[in-house]
C-alpha cells in the first residue's frame, strides 16, 4: 500500500513537473493574444464549401472509413438504398430481437421525416409489437421510452473517422431515445457523412446549433471493472447504423 505521505508527495512532484513545463511560467500573466494558435477561430465557411462539393466517389470513400472504423466500436453498420429497405430490414430485425429486461416488445423512434416513412407502425400492425414516436405533446414519452427496448433516430451527421453519430437534440428529438433502449438504431443519410470532427463543428456552426447535441461512437461501453470491457453499463448495449444510400 501507498501511505498518504507518498501520495501527497507523488501528487506535488506531478503538478510541480506540470507547473514547470507551462511556457510562460505559472506565475506569469498570459494573454490570449500571445497564443493566438490556441483562440483563433477556424473558417467554417471553407470546410462547408469543401463539404458541398463532394461527389459520389468521396462519399463512397466516406463509407468505407465510416464501415472500417466501426468494426472495434462493435458498432454494426448496413448499407440500405432508401428509407423503404431501412424500414424493412428494421422491421425484421424487431421481429428477432428479445428485450433485454421485459417480454413485452417496445420501439421509440424520433419524431422526424425519415422515421415517418420507414411506416413502421403499418409494418408491425400484425406483431405483438408496439411503435411509439417522440411527439412533443404526448406526456408519457418518459414511460414510453423507459419500455421500449429499441430506439430510432436520425443523425444529422456522420463522422467517418470516428464512427460517430452527431445529433442535435430537440423538442421532439430527445437523447433519452439513444441512450435509454437497450438497442440504438441511427438512420444517417449517405449525403450527411462528413470526414473528420473539424468539419462536423464547422457544420454545427454554419448551421447555427442553439441547442445542444450529442456525439455517439457505438454502444455503450466501459472497461472501468478489472479492465475487462463490457457493453450496456450506461446505454444501449446494440447500437446499428443504418446508411441510407
């Protein structure tokens, strides 16, 4: 065991050694004009020209790094057409799917567009499965969220060299719908993939985000307990991202 008297000692030699290596020293008045490099503000308007000039070929290359870089996030990653396969290949995997902590089966998805059209509350009609939407005048979202054991968003970007999903929240767009089901299901569109985390803050900002956002890299995980890792400590324990080309 380690005495307190060597912690404290340790823990003094640790920030004396960081004190040290500041440049200018501690006990200098700096002044953000002296690193300039540090506070400048980057022009997003060039990263989103170079984003709108994409073609198809960028894109493809986008999803092969997007697809590589989800393989050691256990983030699972399928190419769909259009919102019609994605409401498809859904609706079968809810069918083989089992909930984690309940019998009964429940699906919260975003109250967006794209969820609109994957219909899959037409889809399910006949299967002993439930679909509910984040309509921001239903007040028992909360519950409805708690029960289900799948939820379905729609990332507003996509970042290829991180896997990351970026969504901004909203009324109707809660975090609650990613974080709480079991599984997590985000539907991202082809034209939504960026390349790096620079250009997804240069979008955030030409777009003028008020609210807050969040970035998701694959399921939830943790390797806090003997370093062993494990999936679902603080979310979804499944995460799928489904490309809509």
């Amino acid at each position: 065991m380690i005495d307190s008297t060597t912690a404290h000692s340790n823990e003094a030699k640790f920030l004396h050694t960081v004190r040290e290596s500041l440049v200018p020293g501690a006990k200098e008045v700096r002044q953000k004009k002296d690193f300039l490099h540090i506070f400048q503000k980057t022009d997003c308007l060039q990263s989103v020209e170079r984003i709108q000039q994409r073609n198809d070929l960028d894109f493809v290359n986008l999803i092969a790094s997007f697809k590589e870089n989800c393989t050691p996030l256990n983030l699972g990653v399928h190419r769909v057409r259009n919102l019609y396969e994605a409401g498809e290949w859904i609706t079968q995997f809810a069918r083989s799917a089992e909930p984690e902590f309940d019998i009964e089966k429940h699906i919260i998805q975003h109250a967006h567009p794209d969820t609109h059209e994957l219909q899959l509350w037409k889809r399910l009609a006949n299967d002993p499965i439930t679909v509910h939407t984040t309509f921001t005048e239903d007040t028992e979202i909360a519950e409805k969220t708690r029960a289900s054991f799948i939820g379905i968003t729609v990332a507003d970007w996509g970042i290829a060299e991180s896997a990351t999903l970026v969504q901004v929240t909203a009324p109707s767009r809660p975090r609650s719908t990613s974080l709480v089901p079991s599984i997590h299901i985000g539907i991202l569109r082809k034209n939504r993939l960026l390349a790096n985390l620079a250009e997804a803050y240069a979008m955030l900002q030409h777009n003028g985000i008020n609210s807050s956002f969040t970035f998701i890299s694959g399921p939830s995980k943790t390797g806090d307990i003997e370093a062993h890792m494990v999936h679902g400590a603080h979310g979804p324990r499944e995460m799928h991202v489904l490309i809509v080309e």
